[in-house]
C-alpha cells in the first residue's frame, strides 16, 4: 500500500480530521495527531482512539520539531488557515501539506463531480445527487457536507460517482505540486457556480478569494467539464476542460438559455446537443436556483445521465433546509427562512426571488465585507424610494449597526435588537418583523453575516426561527 510505513501529520480533529486519521491508520500509515486545542477539548472518544492505538496526541503548544522530524506529509483540516498556526509551521519545515479532502480525493477510485461557488454549492451538490440517485447511479455526497469523503472511501468500488462540494478553505489545500508518490484528483466536471465577495476575513482580497475557487479547474484534462458561473472572467485563461457558462455572451456558447414564456430551461452542452427542460413543476425560487439547476443538469449529462431523468429528478426535488424555504404563512404574512445566506450575494438572490413588500431580518458576525452592493440593489430596485420592495428592516447582531448606517435611508422602517442571547433576539426580530408588516407581505431571514455571534451555526440559527414563527398565535 502506498501509504504503509509513511509517517504523517493529521492537523486538525474535527469530523473531518478524525475521518482522514481512521483511514490514515487503516492504511498502515504511522500517524500523529495535532490540533490548537488543549487535549480536554478534544472529543473524548477521538482521544480515547489515540490512545488505544498508541498513536500521539499532540497540542499545538507542545509541538517540537522532534514530533515533525522525518514527517512525509501533513493532512490539514479547512478550519486551519493556511497563512498562520499548525498549516504554516509545517511548511516552514518542508513538509508536504495537503489538504484532508484533497488527499481523499486523491485515493478516489471512481469518477468526481466537484462543485464550488460563493453561494448554491449544497443546493447543486445536493440536486446533482438526486439526479444521479434517479438514474440509478450509485453516488456518494460528501465533503464541505457531512460526511467526509474520507468516510466514503471504503464504498469506492460499489459507488460509481463522488460528488463533492468544495470550499474554499478546503480548496486552499489543494496544492499545484504533489509528492510523487501520490496520484493528483481529478474531477470530471468542476463547476464554480458564482464569485462574490465572501470569507475576506480570511482570504484577503476578493481576488485571492477569486484565485482560490478558480484552482478546482486545475485539476482537470482537456476531456472534462468546467462549468463556469460569474465572477470567474479574470480567470477563463486557467480552464483547459470544455467549458458550459451559467451566463453565456450568446447563443454560440454552451451554457443555458432560458424561455420564460414556455417556462422552458435549455441546456446547451459543447458537444452541440441541446437539451429543453420543462420547469413547470421546479419548487425552488429565484434565478440563481435555475443557474444551480443547469449546473446540475450539465454534470449528470457529462457522467451519462439521459434529459428524461434528469427532468424527472427536477421535478422531484426538495428544496435543501435553510436556504429561501417557506416556513408558515401568520396573520396573513409568510415567512421565508434563509438562514443560509451568509453574505451579502446570498442576500441579494434572496430579495431578488420575492414578489411584494418585503420585511427583512439580517445581521449576525461579518466576514469583511462591504454592504455598498447591497446599498446599490436597493437603489436599483426600490428606485430611491423606500417601501417599494424592501420596505422593512430588524437588524440584530454584531454587524446590526454597521447595515442599519448603510441601508436606513433606503427603507421605511429600520430597527436594531442588541443583545448576545440568540433565541431572546431573534423572539424579538421575529415579533419586531411582524408588527411592521402589512397582510400579503413577507418576513424573510435572510442574516448576510455569519451566525457563530449568537449562534452555533446558520442551521441553529434557522431552527430557533422556524422555531419562534410557528409558536406565532
């Protein structure tokens, strides 16, 4: 086995890291484990593993070189920024570090659909799946999502397809050079759904950010698929697979094309065939979910799927939790919860796939981002005049403040909600959004920020919400 005898560093003991250090051992690897947390936060059945199989625990504060000597690679988690702590202290002593998925994909033995984007990765991950499950593909979903590829690995032979969705924290560790004793993935179709500003806080620079996303095309041959989303045009230049454009320049160009008066989407593929969709029973709102429709609908066609069954997993298709799904209709108001937004694009989709007046709840921890796009939506689509489309908006955590001073002269109504006790906070968001709206308007959770200020995670914050409008009498 490649990997027997092999002395490597596991960086990192979330789920995923843990799934990279059981396969890791599986393969006769000799392991060691490090993480920034002091061994009592480590999860106890993970430790009590190290410790059955004699494999080190180490803490990054006992870190010496002793433990790094004679390593031959280090398997990093995404959570570990690449410019600082355990990734960087690796690589200053030259040893190979590869991200946990990109090693994992690495070992995969079957065909990859990689999927990646600022905003719809889950939604296209999870629509491609379904698609696939439809025809009778058998497929593994996995990656940025639970599980880890890592976890999947030992259903390789009997699953035919990996569709993965990709961050881009995860794609930093795909590095452009590889031991030459490990084979490089591959991915039969890349897609980069979208490129807007997100995670600065970490990357820098949208451009770097832009660069980072764009690096899954290069891990491709001229054969495969790169579909390609906005955002992407600084970096075409690096695409050598065919390519399928979400926002085609013209009718010459593969891409989708879309027909609203027969509420028909077409997909044209570069091999020149064309595929018509009918989207009469398509549950999920807004254009960009039909950019994440011919996203998916192009990667089945790659790996052999017909447009009959492709038609057939559209329409039977759930919209994915969290992300623009109506909750209940109160009092004459529906509520839509996309908690998933956490950045201002997600936002803007999220307005732009509403009719009617709209009362907003938005907030949370920022990402480095600036609201100036947001502001410029709204003056194009309100017309300076507030009250037309947003007219409402209950700001409430860390970045309350910095979104009321961008948008308040836009709308009618702008409250903010201190406090740091989520579930107390949003009860009064929720009661707030309620008594500024009118009968046949809509509240919708749509943060534009982080949830991690009051929140364990966007699903949390979601749940507390459906939670509260239900309890609504």
């Amino acid at each position: 086995m490649v990997l027997e005898g092999k002395k490597i560093a596991v960086l990192g003991v979330g789920e995923a890291g843990r799934a990279a250090a059981r396969w890791l051992y599986g393969q006769g690897a000799e392991i060691f484990c490090c993480d920034c947390l002091r061994l009592e936060k480590w999860p106890p059945e993970f430790l009590s593993w190290c410790e059955g199989k004699r494999i080190p625990a180490v803490p990054e504060a006992v870190l010496s070189y002793e433990d790094i000597a004679g390593c031959d690679l280090a398997v990093v988690s995404p959570g570990i920024p690449f410019k600082a702590g355990l990734s960087r202290y690796f690589r200053e002593k030259a040893v190979p570090v590869i991200g946990e998925l990109a090693l994992a994909a690495s070992f995969w033995p079957g065909t990859m659909i990689g999927i990646t984007g600022t905003n719809g990765k889950t939604t296209t991950t999870s629509l491609t799946s379904h698609i696939l499950t439809c025809a009778g593909i058998p497929n593994v979903k996995a990656g940025n999502i639970s599980p880890p590829l890592f976890d999947c690995l030992s259903q390789g032979q009997a699953v035919k397809v990996a569709v993965l969705e990709i961050s881009s924290f995860q794609l930093e560790y795909f590095p452009n050079s590889w031991p030459h004793w490990l084979k490089r993935p591959r991915f039969s179709v890349a897609a980069i759904l979208n490129v807007a500003p997100d995670h600065l806080d970490r990357h820098g620079s949208l451009a770097e950010y832009g660069r980072c996303k764009a690096r899954l095309f290069n891990y491709q041959d001229k054969w495969d698929l790169a579909v390609i989303g906005p955002g992407l045009e600084s970096d075409l230049c690096k695409v050598s697979a065919e390519k399928f454009f979400l926002h085609p320049k013209d009718k010459a160009n593969p891409g989708m094309f879309l027909d609203k008066k027969r509420n028909i989407l077409t997909i044209r593929l570069p091999d020149g065939r064309s595929d018509d969709y009918d989207l009469k029973k398509w549950r999920l709102k807004g254009s960009h979910n039909l950019e994440n429709l011919a996203a998916a609908a192009a990667s089945a066609s790659r790996v052999g799927v017909g447009p009959d069954l492709i038609q057939n997993g559209l329409e039977t298709f759930d919209v994915p939790g969290y992300r623009l799904q109506e909750t209940c209709s109160r009092r004459g108001i529906v509520f839509v919860n996309d908690s998933k937004a956490t950045n201002v694009a997600a936002l803007i989709a999220a307005l732009d796939a509403l009719d009617g007046e709209v009362t907003l709840i938005a907030g949370g921890r920022g990402k480095g981002e600036d609201f100036r796009r947001l502001v410029d939506f709204l003056r194009q689509r309100n017309g300076n005049r507030p009250g037309v489309k947003l007219a409402n908006t209950v700001l409430i955590g860390e970045e309350a403040h910095r979104i009321k001073e961008a948008i308040e002269p836009l709308v009618r109504e702008c409250v903010v909600i201190e406090g740091s006790n989520g579930h107390k906070v949003m009860r009064q968001a929720v009661e707030h959004a309620v008594a500024l709206s009118s009968t046949g308007s809509t509240v919708l959770l749509s943060p534009a920020c982080a949830s991690f200020d009051m929140f364990s995670s966007y699903k949390e914050r979601g749940m507390v919400f459906d939670r509260i409008v239900r309890e609504l009498k």
